[in-house]
C-alpha cells in the first residue's frame, strides 16, 4: 500500500528519532513515492493512458479532490486533456464546455499570477503561459479566501469549487507543454514541502514520458508515411511497367497490321484478278470446244487426268474462299490497328463499338472451346450511342484487362464444375455479356458481365486495389483493375465500378462523360 504524503508527515512527526533520520526517511519515501507513481505512467507511451493513469494516480497519492491536466496550444491558448475527480464534484471539462463564459477575459483578476487553468485561459494565452514561461516551475495556495485575491478572481475560483491547490509546470524538451494541478476543494489544505517536490518531480518525468510518446508516435507517422511513399513508388513502377507494356504491344501491334496489310492487300486485289483471268480461261475452253467439238485422244486422256469438269465447278468456290479469307485477315489487321489507335494519342471523338468489336477480335483465341472448358459465347447488346469523347488506346486497354478477366473467371468457373455439377445452374453456357447504353444527356455507360461464379466478397472490396490479385503467383499482376480504374476516373472523369454475386457473375460498369472537360483530363 503506498503512504499518503500527509499520513505519512503525520506518522514520522511522532516518532522519537533525529532530524537528521526524518529527513532521509522522509527522502526515501518521497523517492518511493515518485518511483512507484513514475512506473505506472511510463507503462505506455499511449497519450490518452499516460493523461488518465497521471490525473487518477496523483489524485489518489495526494487524497485530493481533483487534478488536471492542460495542456497549451501553439498560439499559447489551451485546453483540459485529462481530469480526475472525487465524487461530489463538478468536472471542469464539462463545465468549460457548457459555460462558455468560464474562458472570458479574466485579466483585471489576473494580476497575482495564480492560474486556474482552463479558467484563466486567455490570461495564460495573453502573457504566453504566464510566469510557467518564466521559468517558475509550481504556484502554490493554501487558501483562496486568505491568499488576498481580487473579488472577481474569487469568483471564478468558486465556480471551479476550489479551495487551495498546487500548480506545477511540465516542460517537453525545454519547452513549457503545460500545467499539472492538484486541487482540494472541501477546505484550505497546507501543502507540504514534500507533496510539492512530488508533485515537481512527477511532472518532471511526465514531461519525459511526453517527450516518448511524441518521438514514437513521430517514428510511427514517419514509419507510415514510408510506407505509403513506398506503396506508392511500387504502383508507379507496376503502373509505368504496365503502361510501357501496353505502349509495346500497341507498337508491336501496329507493326504487324502494317507489315501484313501491305501483302495482304496485294493479295486480296489479285485474288480477284486471278478470279477473272481463271474465268476468261474457261471461256476460252469452251469456246475451243464449240468450233472444235472434235478433239484429239491425247486432250481427251488430259481433260480426264485433271478432272476439267470437277476443276471449272471447284475452282470458283476455292477462289470464293480464298477472297473470304484475305477479307478475314483485312478485318484483323483493321481490328489490330483500331485497338492501337496510335495515332489517336489525344482525345478524340470515337465509335465505342468498334474499340470493343477490336478488343473481341484479339481475344478470339481465348474463346474457343479447349478439353478443359466450353466455349465462351459474346453476347453484345449495343445501343444507339453517338460517338464519344474519350483516348481510344486507353479506353481498349480498359476493355481488353475486364475482358481478360472474365475469360479468366469464366475457366476458373469451369473448372469448379459451374457446368458439370449439380450445385450450379447448368442451363446456360459460359457467356460475356456486353451492353452499352446512352444516358441522356451527356453520358455512356458500357457493362461487361460473366455468368461465372462471382467475385467473393472479401475480394470484391479489393478488386481495384494496385497489386491485389486472387490469380496464381505468376500469373496475375494485380494491376489490370487498378489501371483500368485509374483511366477511368482519372483520365476521363468517369466511374468504374464491380458488382457480383455468388454463383450468379460479376459484372463491371464502366460510365464516362460523352464530352470531356479539359480541365478534369489535364492531370
């Protein structure tokens, strides 16, 4: 049980020894004492504990009414961070902050010095901390009533019940962080000198205990600021890494559509000549055929060995085909080039359709069935949509990371048995649906959904987040969404957002402006 500093007074006062003996007795007790109420404040560096843990100890060690805690601002005002109070008592921090006229100007009643804080705050805030700052470390009070104070001051001091009290100063790293108080408020009190060194080295070592705190919550924000700087180098990096990516592709892409639009146009326009020579040819046959229907045996035996007949009938269909096919690779280097938009680095007005139709054709690959899954069937369901303002490169790449994703989510599905097992609905087949829309008056909306398995919930919080990813190591950056969102909203001052629903699909909402404001897309 720790001894009260004046049971304590009291109980050597009556011992027979020498003064010499009650002094260092009395030395080691008020060691004792503060070592005791020291260790329990320094058991964390948590403000709000340290606050409470010094107010509750000191009003218990001094058997006091009250004690407080003020702390003062930058400008030299201030405020009660922390009290504790005897029962029967009225708590200054409701009182401050219910009667506003508590904190008024005091300074007629000020001339003494002695402070009430949060009473005197503007006092304190005129002389910047008043004689604290002046280096006097404690004021002390046995009896208001006696301590020849000025009416008005008495006023305000009974208004706070307080009857005599101590005052200590708590300096942080040299410099006046505030003021530690001791009240009694049922009557005068004589303030020994021993409560008083208490009280003063108490404060003293709450000033250190503060100086702690401080640093580890400095180190603390140093810790996350680091870490957020770092968080944000690593998606810089993963975005210019991505970005770069992207840029190659679109070079490479545009390349290979050059490097083949070239022969392949050379091919499909002489593809119809040969188609017409091959028809003169045959038109010649017959006509030899007509004037000369006796031909020789060895024309005869060479009609026979090339099959002439199967050959006029099946030449045209290869050549149908063949034209079908160069058509075929005209519209890939077409969707090739229209998915670059290399030269379409600036905003510019666009068909929404055909970055999508672009971004399908270079997905077609992926689409078709394998032993492992079925085959993913588009569904477009594209409304009237005039042309948009927008960075068509960007706006492809944000088409083709969801895309992607639904194949992706698609076959993961697949393989958890979304069409083989009885627990999900085996009706439909794995599908994309994409949906565009116009909203009056000026906006686009684009949906792309899946009919898989869903996003789970805890990963649908994340879904956007730079470097989250629920894909393999190795297979999965994690920065597809982010970039794509970052596009979206960024660039084009739209929204991107993810819907799901377990065992039903996901499905994304892209909504962009059809105009765009200069001043949105200058970032």
């Amino acid at each position: 049980m720790v001894l009260q500093p004046q049971k304590y007074l009291d109980k050597v006062s009556c011992q027979p020894v020498d003064l010499l003996q009650i002094e260092t007795f009395k030395a080691a007790e008020s060691q004792r004492i503060i070592a005791i109420t020291v260790e329990k404040i320094r058991q964390s560096l948590d403000l709000e504990y340290i606050f409470q843990t010094t107010t509750q100890e000191i009003r218990q060690l001094f058997n006091s009414d009250r004690v407080v805690l003020y702390r003062f601002n930058p400008d030299w005002s201030g405020t009660l961070v922390s009290e504790s109070l005897a029962q029967g008592w009225l708590p200054l921090i409701q009182q401050q902050m219910h009667q506003p006229e508590l904190v008024e100007n005091v300074s007629d009643c000020s001339l003494k010095n002695l402070s009430i804080p949060p009473i005197v705050d503007t006092y304190l805030q005129d002389t910047q901390g008043g004689r604290f700052s002046q280096n006097e470390t404690y004021r002390v009070c046995h009896d208001v009533y006696s301590a020849g104070f000025s009416k008005c001051y008495l006023q305000i001091l009974e208004q706070c019940q307080a009857r005599a009290y101590v005052i200590t100063a708590i300096y942080q790293s040299q410099q006046l962080w505030g003021l530690l108080a001791v009240y009694q408020n049922d009557e005068p009190r004589k303030w020994q000198t021993d409560e008083v060194y208490i009280l003063s080295q108490i404060a003293s070592q709450l000033g250190v205990a503060l100086q702690q705190a401080e640093l580890l919550k400095q180190t603390r924000n140093q810790k996350e600021e680091l870490a957020a700087t770092l968080k944000e180098l690593q998606q810089a990096q993963a975005q210019l890494i991505q970005n770069e990516k992207m840029v190659s592709l679109g070079h490479l892409v545009a390349g290979v559509a050059h490097e083949i639009n070239n022969p392949v146009s050379f091919i499909y326009g002489n593809l119809k000549l040969a188609d017409e020579y091959t028809q003169n040819l045959f038109s010649l046959l017959d006509l030899y055929q007509k004037h000369y229907p006796q031909s020789v045996k060895a024309v005869e035996e060479f009609a026979d060995l090339i099959e002439l007949d199967f050959l006029r009938s099946d030449l045209p269909k290869l050549f149908k085909s063949m034209i079908v096919g160069a058509e075929r690779i005209r519209d890939i280097v077409l969707s090739l080039r229209t998915f670059s938009r290399l030269d379409e680095a600036e905003i510019k007005a666009v068909d929404i359709h055909e970055g999508i139709d672009s971004t399908i054709m270079l997905i077609q690959s992926r689409l078709k069935p394998t032993d492992q899954h079925l085959q993913i069937e588009v569904i477009k369901e594209y409304g009237n949509l005039p042309l948009v303002e927008c960075y068509a490169g960007q706006l492809n790449q944000v088409f083709l990371n969801i895309l992607v994703n639904a194949i992706d989510a698609l076959q993961d599905s697949a393989l958890k048995g979304r069409w083989t097992t009885k627990k999900y609905n085996k009706i439909d087949n794995p599908r994309i649906y994409i949906r565009t829309q116009f909203l009056a008056p000026d906006q686009v909306t684009i949906r792309i959904a899946d009919n898989g398995l869903g996003i789970p919930e805890d990963a649908l919080k994340q879904v956007f987040n730079p470097f989250f990813t629920t894909k393999p190591v190795g297979q999965g950056t994690g920065m597809g969404l982010a970039i794509s969102y970052q596009i979206i909203t960024q660039r084009h001052g739209g929204s991107l957002e993810c819907i799901s629903q377990q065992g039903v699909g996901a499905e994304f909402i892209i909504r962009i402006p059809l105009i765009q404001q200069r001043q949105i897309l200058n970032i």
